[in-house]
C-alpha cells in the first residue's frame, strides 16, 4: 500500500508540471526509492525564468559599477604602455628604429608578398651559392692585408692652423669631385642580387601627337605589370623637335618579387625569340654594377602581354625601351657576373 501511495503521489506532481515522460506501472518497490525521487524534485525551481520577475535596480547598479571599476583598474594606459612606432627614420644608431614594411605595426605597412618569383628560388638555392664559390678567395689565418693607397683621399700638410680638423682633401684635377664605388670582395655578406628594373620607353613625337605618349604608357603598362610615370624633356632638342618640359616618355621601376619576374620573363620568353639579337654590350655599366640594354620597336611584340592582343597596339606608333637593371654589386664586373648567370650573354670586349 505504501508503495502504490508514493506511486499516486510521484505521477500527480509529474503530470501538474506536463512532464513529456511516459509513467510505467509501478511496481513492487522500496521506500527509500520514493524519498530519493522527491528529494530531487524539490531541488526544481516552482518558477521558471520567464515568469520569474527581474533583479532589482539597486542589484543591477551595483554589480555594473563594480564591474566597471575592477575593468578600469586593470586596464593599461594606451599612451605608455601600446607600441606607435617612430614618424620619421632618424639613422641606423638611433636606439629606437622603426620596424620593417612586412610587420603590420609599421607606418608604410605593405601586405605580402602573396608569390615568391621562380627566378629568385633559383638564385637562393642554385646562383648565389655558384657565385660565391667561384669568387672565394683563401687567406691564411695572421695575413696582413696589403695598404693600398688607390681611391683614398690626400692628407693635409699641416701648413696652416686652418688645416686642423678638416676634412681629407679631395683628389686631383678638374670636373666632378664625387668619388667612384669602390669594389668589395665577393663574400657571404654581400652576394650580388637583383634590387630593382627600370623600364623607359621614350617617344619624341609624342610632343606633336599625343597619340604615341598613349601607346608608350600603355606598352610599359602591359609589360611591367605597373601604372607608369610620364616623363618630361629637361632640355630643347632642335633635331627632334622637342621643347623642354614636354611629354615624350613613360617610365616604371619594379622592386621585389614584381624585378625577379619581369627578368625571368625577359631570360625565357622575350630575348630567345629575337634572331639577330648580340647581346648585352660588355662595356656597358655605370662602374657601380648597374647594367643597362635596349630593346626596338619590332622586339616589343615578343612580350606575351602584347603578342596575346597585339592588334591593340597600332605597329607605327610601337615605341622601343631601355631596361636598367640595377644590382647590389660593388662593381661592373660583379654585376656582369650576376648577369651571366641568370642567362643573359655578353658580347665584346669589357673595359672594366
């Protein structure tokens, strides 16, 4: 009897609250299961949250404010103790420096670079390595360099109390005092590299036709993969006809990974179509490793982004380009060396 009252009991308060659950027959059982079952229905709350009334405002106000007053506590003054990186560089022994363009804190913040060029995977793994090898030059531990007195400025004789503390003198004769690049020994330090492309196309008719200042621009654009600069003539030139200050030119300069691949698609697909073309003069150079070389207008056609729509482009209005490619090399002899073993020839006798 005992156990069919707890039963009645148990099913009348399930079915007050419409609990979903299926109620078996209960059978024969013990007392202390029927105590257990209500001591966990009175853990339920009678109410459930959307008929509970809400927390009082005194409650609400004081828990925001003492909220708001631990976050406050904890948080940092932005201006001592967040990173602003410096406005202006102010040299390389100033103690505080500013970070690289790659770090997302820097001002000229640049994202990328999303691609790395062939051609500089191959220069890492394969050209660089090659070039230090073939210039390593062995010096026997103790050596004394030799003192060489070429490129080095005159001392002051001391004839004059003005010669105190001056600077050394500058070298003999006339012309430009700007003394030349002084060649470095190939090391693992400074291994000869890319570091930028100049692409300049020049079009002297275009100060009577603009028509040929547009298709300039446009050709660089095309090749160089970069909107173009237009260039200006500095000095009148009778015999071309041009004034100075007029537009005949369009110029771009490629850096990074955009340099590495306009090289590689010079070395692979525009110069090994072209017949009758020497080579890289090998006196060219402006003896601090910077290379330079032309290319007419019937060549222009051999670049994949003008021979794909080359009908865009009017062939009596296709102008020609100079590419100057600049180098780290200390000399023209290490940048023909680069040069060459990126896959560019050379023809004729160098100078230097």
């Amino acid at each position: 009897m005992a156990c069919l009252r707890g039963g009645a009991r148990l099913a009348k308060l399930l079915g007050r609250r419409s609990s979903p659950l299926h109620l078996t027959q209960p059978g024969p059982c013990r007392r202390s299961s029927t105590s257990t079952a209500e001591a966990h229905l009175a853990d339920l709350e009678s109410t459930t949250t959307f008929t509970s009334p809400p927390p009082e405002q005194k409650s609400v106000d004081a828990f925001a404010a003492k909220g708001h007053a631990t976050s406050r506590d904890r948080k940092l003054p932005g201006a001592r103790y967040q990173y602003h990186p410096p406005k202006y560089y102010r040299g390389p022994l100033h103690p505080v420096q500013m970070p690289p363009k790659s770090d997302p804190t820097a001002r000229d913040f640049v994202p990328g670079p999303f691609s790395f060029p062939r051609l500089k995977h191959t220069y890492d793994s394969t050209i660089a390595p090659d070039i230090l090898t073939m210039t390593y030059q062995h010096t026997p531990p103790g050596t004394v360099p030799p003192i060489s007195h070429k490129g080095t400025l005159r001392e002051w004789d001391g004839s004059s109390p003005y010669h105190k503390n001056r600077p050394r003198r500058g070298p003999r004769g006339g012309g430009s005092s700007r003394l030349g690049l002084v060649e470095r020994d190939i090391n693992w330090t400074n291994i000869p590299e890319i570091e930028a492309v100049t692409i300049n196309s020049y079009a002297p008719k275009a100060s009577q036709n603009k028509e040929f200042l547009h298709v300039a621009r446009a050709v660089v654009q095309a090749i160089s993969g970069a909107y173009p600069d237009v260039t200006t003539v500095k000095h009148h030139v009778v015999q071309w006809g041009v004034r100075k200050g007029d537009k005949t030119g369009a110029k771009v300069t490629l850096r990074g990974g955009a340099a590495y691949d306009f090289v590689d698609k010079l070395v692979t697909l525009v110069l090994p179509k072209i017949k009758d073309w020497p080579g890289i003069k090998a006196s060219t150079g402006d003896d601090s490793g910077n290379l330079a070389f032309g290319l007419s207008p019937e060549w222009m056609a051999y670049f994949p982004e003008i021979e794909f729509n080359y009908d865009m482009y009017p062939p009596k209005l296709m102008p020609g380009c100079d590419i100057f490619i600049h180098t780290t090399g200390t000399s023209d002899r290490q940048g023909r060396l680069l040069m060459e073993a990126l896959g560019f020839p050379f023809y004729g006798k160098a100078t230097r």
